[in-house]
C-alpha cells in the first residue's frame, strides 16, 4: 500500500527549488534565496531590543523614575496694579546733582583745591540741619570717579554707631556741586573700575547686599544690585584708602 503524505507537509526540497525556479522573475538569478518565516519574526525582537538598549544607556544606573505630581505655580497676585508711585524729587533723588551755596567756585576744576569740611557743612547747613561735629566726619578721599582727571571729593558721616551718611562732590564749570547722597548702614565702600560701590549688611550675616553707581556722563547712575559674601572687619591703612 502507498503511503499518503500529509496536506501540510512541505514538497521535497527539490520540488520546492523547481516551484521557485518556475515562478522566478527574468534577470533575477536563481542562487538568490529567500528568508525562512522564522528569520522575519527574530528582527522585530532584535529592533525593540536595540531600542531598551538605547533608552537604557540615556538613562540612569537606576533607570527612568518617576518624581511624583508636578508641584502647582501660581502667577504673582498684583495688588493694587493701577497705582504706581510719583518719580523722587530733586531732595529724595540719591543722585540728583545740587550745587553747593556759600563756597568759592573752583577755577582748576579739582576738589582738591576745596576746603572739606567747609564743603561738608555748607551742603548740610543749605539742607537745614546742623552741620556735623567733626569727630563724626571720616577722612576725606580724593578721587577721579567722574573719569575727566580731575579729583572728586568723597565724605562719609557717622550719624551713629550704626548709620552713616555718605556724599560725593564734583566741580561742574567750577560750581562746587554734589552728585551722590546716601544714608544707610555702610559696611563697606569700595572704588573699583571708575565704580562706587556700596556695601550694606542684610538679615543674613553671610551676605551683604552690593549697590554699584558709576558716572555716566551726566550723573552718577545706579548701575547694577547684587549681593556678596559679607568680609570680616580690616584694620585701616597709614596711607589711606576707602573707609
């Protein structure tokens, strides 16, 4: 009896080359083979394994994790939006330039050739205060901040142990003229590049808050805020030097 082979069973490996043989295309040579169905499943796996590979090398040792719920930010709430202050008038503005009455004008330009304490108390004296004792009133300083070489007149005064008063004068067409007034608690001043530089504690011991001005032609502008790392107190110089 002849035995029947199944319906599923592939033909003989020779039969199958003769199909292929039949039913190739004209210019395609015979030796080109096809992929078993097996090989065709095995490069999607490969694919999505190159990509975990990808995406594990961008993450890190431990992976992708997950932080929690963004935390919520709420915009600023403005109170009061349709009112803005008035700009500071001429005796409120730090930097508006006064001439000094009752003081002889200065020909050479410098004050260097002006008596500091007469300029010191003129200016205080045309503002209604009492001029300050001397003692209270720290050596005065000479320098270029107005940039035209000529020396500019630097005063500080100790209104008490903790806040002081600090004014700058410049000669303008030989009129004695103050450029920069401040009060506050100075725990440093400093001249650096052409800039005046004020340094004034805050509530954190470590850091003091930086206020920088600079003469920009026309008067000493407020050139940048910041804060810096709070110094330790140093002994004065012989020669001199900021306070």
């Amino acid at each position: 009896m002849r035995r029947l082979r199944p319906r599923t069973a592939l033909p003989p490996l020779s039969a199958r080359n003769a199909h292929n043989a039949r039913f190739s295309l004209p210019g395609r040579s015979r030796r080109s083979r096809r992929f078993p169905a097996s090989s065709l499943l095995v490069l999607p796996v490969l694919a999505a394994l190159t990509s975990l590979a990808l995406l594990a090398g961008c993450a890190g040792v431990e992976g992708v994790q997950s932080e929690g719920r963004a935390r919520d930010v709420d915009a600023p709430l403005v109170l009061w939006p349709e009112y803005s202050p008035a700009p500071p008038g001429r005796d409120e503005n730090p930097v508006a330039m006064v001439p000094v009455p009752n003081v002889p004008r200065i020909p050479s330009g410098t004050m260097a050739d002006a008596n500091p304490l007469a300029v010191l108390d003129a200016d205080i004296a045309a503002q209604g205060r009492t001029p300050p004792a001397p003692k209270a009133v720290r050596r005065p300083e000479l320098h270029d901040i107005t940039r035209d070489g000529k020396a500019n007149l630097i005063m500080a005064v100790d209104l008490d142990p903790r806040t002081s008063e600090l004014r700058v004068y410049s000669v303008r067409r030989t009129v004695v003229t103050r450029v920069l007034v401040l009060r506050g608690v100075l725990a440093g001043v400093d001249l650096a590049a052409g800039h005046l530089v004020i340094r004034e504690p805050t509530k954190d011991p470590r850091y003091v808050s930086v206020t920088d001005y600079v003469w920009d032609g026309r008067s000493m502008s407020l050139w940048n805020l910041t804060l810096d790392d709070a110094r330790t107190p140093q002994t004065p110089r012989a020669g001199g030097g900021s306070p």
